[in-house]
C-alpha cells in the first residue's frame, strides 16, 4: 500500500503539470464509476445470463463472485504493484485490462468462459479506486481536497444506484451482452484523457527509482497468502448463505483456509523486509478507523444494492428495469448531497459527521427490516432515498488517505478521530 498513497508534495501536482485538478478530478473519476457500476450492473442480468448461457441460477452467481473475488485479491496488492510499475503506468494498465476484458464478457460464449473473463475485469477494476485516490490527494491542495473527494464518491455511490436500473433496462431492451459492451467506449475514452493529464509526481519517481536500485524481492509467499486468505473469505461471504454456511463442508474448508491465510499474512508481512502489503501503515489511528469505516460503508451500500433488487424481482416480480427504479432515486439524493458534505468537512470535524451519517443508516436499515410482500414501490424508495443521507456523510469524511510515504513519516490530517 505504500507507493499508491499520497506523496504529499509541497504544491500540488496539478499546479506543476498546468492542467486544471477538476479535470483530473473528472478523468479519474470517470473509470471509478464505470468500475462500481459494473459491481451492481449485472445483478439485475442473472437470470437472463443463466438462461442464455444454459446455466442454474446459482451457477449464473458466480458471475458475481469470480469478480468480487478478483477484485479483493488485487486491491491490498495495488501499492506494491504502483510502486514497481508506476503509478500512472499502473492505473491506465489497470482501465486497459478493464475494457478489455469487459469486450470479452460480452462475447464469451459459455458460462466458464465469462467467469475467467469476469476475473480479469475484477483485475483490472481492483487497482483503480486506490490509485484514483493517490492521484487526487496528489493533484489537490489540503483545503479543496473535500470537495474533490465529493466529486469522486458521486462515482463511487451513484453508480452502484443506477447500475440496477441501467442494468434492467439493457437487459429488457437489448441484451446483457450490451452491460460489459458499454464498458468499452467508456474505458478507452478514460485511457487516453488519463495518459494526457495524469502524471506521477516526481517525489514517487525518486521513490520507485531507489526501490528498483535496491533490488527489488518480489513477497511471493505474501502474495499467496493474500490470494488465499481473502479469495476463500469473498467466496465464504458470498456463497455461504445458498449453502446453509457452516452446515456445507465446502464453506467450512474455505472459512478455515481463509483465517489460516490471513494469520500467516500477518506474520510473514510484518517479518519481511520488502511486503506485498504494508501492514504497519495500519498503526495510524486514523487511516486504520478509517478502513473500518469504509468496510462499514461497503457492506451498508453493496449489501442493499444487491438484495433489494432481488427482493423486488424475486419476491415482488418486479421486472429488472422496474427493480432498478426503485433504488435510483437514492443515487440522484446523494448527489445532490454530496457537494454540501465536501463543504462540511473543512468545516467540521470528521468524526461528527461520521457519527451522523452511521445514525442516519441505521435507522434506514432498520426501516426496511418491515419490508414484507405488501411494501408498494414508493416505500422501497422513499426507504432508499432515505439511506442514501447516511451514505453522502459516511463517504467523503472516510476516503481521503493519509498523507504519508511510509511508517516513518507521521501522518498530518486536519480532523484527527
């Protein structure tokens, strides 16, 4: 994780390169939401890729899977990649590998094939948030840097909102080869205004230069660790309730190897010299709560993303693009409150509007434990609408890194936890 954070420089890279930070701010996020939009986009699509692919049901889910599993696998990697390769180098490799691979979804003919093509869009899509990160915090000064972040999670909130609803109507209209299609403009759009105005800052030049000078040892076993432990964990997580958790001896093998991996990780990456992962960066209070946060903040904006949807079409026989309706509009409320938060945040310390937004979540969370077969549409999305309140002050005080290099340097954050 070290290289793909901040380097902090004194003046802020988009003033050295002349180009305008919001137009970096935009570039990046562009390939942010294309990649959360497509974490929600197929959800909708799994009956009628099942169908076309001669596939079950649950065969169809691990359309969902092999991509979370991949993405889980790459993301606590990214730094170390950034640092080898680059960063700029990295994150267009990494918008490359996304389009291509989404080219690749749409013509895969058989169900295997797509799940190994979902694996290299999972890839692909993994390395871009971390490095998108890096490059704001890189491109804009400490006092605009809430705002920038506003701009950056209306990507990372309204996508997987409209995605469902996208998703549905694609589907019902065209074909759910056209979901991974749409990827493919996007990206190389993305490709080649990222290779006009990102740029590696020439503090993580020098950085690169000496590790390569060093000698560089690649943590192959740390790797594998990472890949074990949080691959079978993704697959725990999702699989577990089809197959009555612990009552599969499948699930049981993979829950055992994934805290066994994980344990080992920990020793062995705080034992090398050189981790794949740089785990003492968790020593920061606030970078470590933070991680929680957003963990918290991934299970509060997915988990509702995916299952409200399929309760609607599942249960209620919604069609895919009326399941889609319902969530949209809480896509539409975070954007309109998203700006508002980025101002806030200069304004406020970070934990209070924390606290707010875990309140605002809660109660909306637990207004929709009433949902039974008689909910009407209206309920679903004033329901909806009314999370996404929580969600807009829950993100933008989480997201921004901390401004450090390594351990040795002290992080410097304007609203310590």
């Amino acid at each position: 994780m070290t290289a793909i954070q901040a380097s902090a420089p004194s003046v802020p890279l988009a003033e050295r390169t002349g180009f305008n930070p919001w137009l970096i701010a935009v570039v990046v996020s562009m390939a942010t939401f294309m990649e959360v939009l497509d974490t929600s986009i197929a959800n909708v699509a799994l009956p009628h890729i099942a169908g076309s692919l001669s596939a079950t049901q649950d065969e169809a889910t691990w359309v969902l899977t092999s991509y979370l599993v991949a993405n889980a696998i790459i993301l606590p990697i990214s730094g170390w990649l950034a640092t080898v390769i680059g960063r700029k180098r990295f994150y267009m490799t990494c918008v490359g590998l996304f389009a291509v691979s989404s080219f690749l979804c749409g013509i895969a003919p058989s169900l295997p094939l797509l799940i190994v093509f979902r694996v290299l869009q999972g890839i692909g899509g993994g390395g871009l948030a971390p490095s998108e990160q890096a490059i704001l915090t890189d491109t804009f000064r400490r006092s605009s840097r809430g705002m920038a972040f506003a701009v950056y999670g209306i990507a990372v909130v309204v996508a997987p909102a409209v995605g469902p609803t996208l998703g549905g109507w694609i589907t019902d209209n065209a074909s759910w080869r056209w979901i991974f299609f749409i990827n493919v403009p996007v990206g190389a759009l993305s490709l080649c205004l990222s290779h006009m105005v990102v740029h590696d800052p020439p503090e993580l030049k020098q950085r690169r230069k000496q590790l390569l000078k060093r000698g560089l040892k690649v943590d192959y076993l740390g790797f594998a660790l990472v890949a074990l432990g949080l691959g079978c964990l993704q697959v725990v997580l999702d699989k577990g309730q089809e197959d009555d958790w612990f009552g599969s001896r499948f699930i049981t093998i993979f829950t055992i190897v994934s805290i066994v991996s994980i344990v080992l990780l920990f020793v062995r990456e705080l034992s090398t010299d050189q981790p794949i992962v740089d785990l003492p960066l968790l020593k920061d209070r606030t970078f470590l709560v933070s991680n929680i946060i957003m963990f918290m903040v991934g299970f509060i904006l997915f988990g509702s993303t995916v299952l409200i949807p399929q309760f609607l079409q599942v249960m209620m026989g919604y069609t895919a693009t009326d399941a889609g309706l319902a969530i949209t509009p809480g896509g539409f409320f975070v954007m309109l409150l998203m700006p508002l938060v980025g101002k806030l945040v200069g304004r406020y310390p970070a934990k209070y509007l924390i606290m707010f937004g875990l309140v605002v979540s809660a109660l909306a969370l637990y207004h929709m434990t009433a949902f039974d077969l008689d909910v009407d549409y209206r309920t679903v999305a004033l329901a909806r609408i009314f999370q996404a309140g929580g969600l807009a002050f829950l993100f933008v005080p989480s997201t921004p890194p901390p401004t450090r290099a390594s351990p040795a340097r002290k992080a410097t954050t304007p609203q310590p936890f």
